[in-house]
C-alpha cells in the first residue's frame, strides 16, 4: 500500500521569519489531519534549522532542495549530509529540473548525490522529466527512461524503499500549464515498467512516484486519482498556507 507523499517546494522563497510562519500554519492544520498521507516542506537551507524546532512535534517531514555528495572539505557553499543530518532533515531533493538547467547537474552527478544520501539515512527524491522541445520531439520517455538508469545506477533494490520518484515534466513547472492527468499517469507508469525491468515487479510496485508541475487545489485531486501518481511535489502553490492545504486535502 503506497502512502501519497505531498511535498512543498518552496524553492529560493521565504526567510526565516516567513518561513517559521507558514510552517506553524501548517503544523496546526496536521494536528487535526488523519488522513493516511505524508506531508513534506522542502525549504531553503537558511531556514531549516529553525522550521526543525517547529515541526518536531508535528507530522510534517522536513527536507532541502540539494546536497553535496562529500561528508566535507573544500567545497565553498557547499552542504554536505552530515549538515542535513545533523539538523534533523528526512528528505532532499536530487536533480530538480532548476539544478539540471540552471546548474549544469548531470546524471553522473546526481547519482553521487543519491548514494551519498541513502548512506547517511536521508530519503532522496530523484526529479526526472523532459523539456518542451523533448516532448515535441516524441522522446519524452527515453528521456526520462536515460535519466533513471544513469542516476539509479549502482543502487542497490533494498536501498528502494527510501528513494521517491517525481516526474515534473520541465514545460509544466510554474508555467500554470499542468499536464493532464492522463498524460501525467502515462509518463509514471512508463517509470514504474522501467523500475520494474531494472530490479523487479514488487519494488516498482511499491515505489513513491509523484507528479509536479502547476499542481494547485483546483486540479489535486483529478491527478492524485490516477491509479500510478502516488502525491505532489508541488513549487508556487505551496508557499501559501491555504493552497498548500487545499492540495494536501484534495
Ligand atoms: P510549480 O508547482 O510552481 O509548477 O513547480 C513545480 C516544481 O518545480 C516543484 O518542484
């Protein structure tokens, strides 16, 4: 039985001082929530020592937008995982289309990042999905199908019940241009034959895999109705309490 993951990316948003704010918002609201899903708030670094006391004594997991792979040394502006560690964090994010993009993050990297994580106990959640020019170019697939095997690569099948998917197709990521639940599922449950003829049929039955890209309260829950999207990792919506909310209810 797969728990739905709801996760917020706040991305480069919030100081410490808006972030303890929306983050006791959300903490109220978890007191009251039973419903039978996880509840995630990926914050900047800046903010997560502080947001750890908050969230402590409530249900809601804790997690940063990336990491180094090395334990320490020199590497100016760097985090490693024994910083995330020794705060209290339970999730990263690894290989957001923004760090491909913008920071040159390639697979060989990200598949550092991902056994450098699993190692010190932290849940990565590995972003996959293709470009607008890749899926009018019909390689969406083999897109992420690439992306999957070369970050995956090494990784053990009893490391995978600590590793999340998300699929975020890029052309949908703040655009307000969601893809549709259908196209969505489809692109999930490639992922999963993938996972599946990588190790086998149990692990890709049991895998998280979320969807992300313009997921706001309005259309939640026609996507988390599909029988393979397992949550959200959701950017915009979720710096504001009462959407995030509206998402995490859907
Ligand atoms: P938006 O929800 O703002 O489209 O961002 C999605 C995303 O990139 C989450 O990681």
């Amino acid at each position: 039985m797969r728990v739905p993951l709801i996760a917020g990316n706040w991305k480069m948003n919030n100081t410490i001082e808006e972030s303890l704010y929306l983050a006791k918002s959300l903490a109220e609201f978890s007191k009251s929530f039973n419903k039978d899903r996880e509840i995630l708030i990926c914050a900047p670094f800046t903010a997560l020592y502080a947001l750890k006391t908050v969230l402590k004594s409530s249900k809601i997991k804790l997690g940063a937008q990336n990491m180094h792979y090395e334990e320490s040394g020199a590497y100016t502006g760097e985090i490693s995982p024994l910083m995330l560690k020794d705060i209290g964090v339970d999730y990263v994010l690894i290989g957001h289309s923004e760090r491909r993009q913008y920071f040159n993050e390639n697979d060989e990297l990200l598949n550092k990042k991902l056994k450098a994580a699993l190692k010190h106990g932290i849940k990565p959640i590995l972003c996959v999905g293709e470009t607008l020019e890749q899926r009018e170019a019909n390689v969406e697939k083999e897109t992420v199908k690439t992306q999957i095997v070369k970050s995956l690569c090494g990784i053990d099948a009893d490391c995978f019940k600590n590793i999340v998917i998300a699929y975020e197709p890029v052309w949908a990521i703040g655009t307000g241009k969601t893809a549709s639940s259908d196209q969505a599922n489809e692109i999930i449950s490639y992922i999963r034959n993938v996972i599946k003829e990588l190790y086998d049929e149990e692990i890709s039955e049991n895998v998280i895999i979320q969807y992300g890209g313009s997921v706001k309260g309005s259309n939640a829950a026609e996507i988390m109705a599909k029988p393979d999207i397992d949550g959200a990792l959701v950017g915009g919506a979720s710096l504001k309490a009462e959407e995030f909310i509206n998402i995490i209810n859907y």
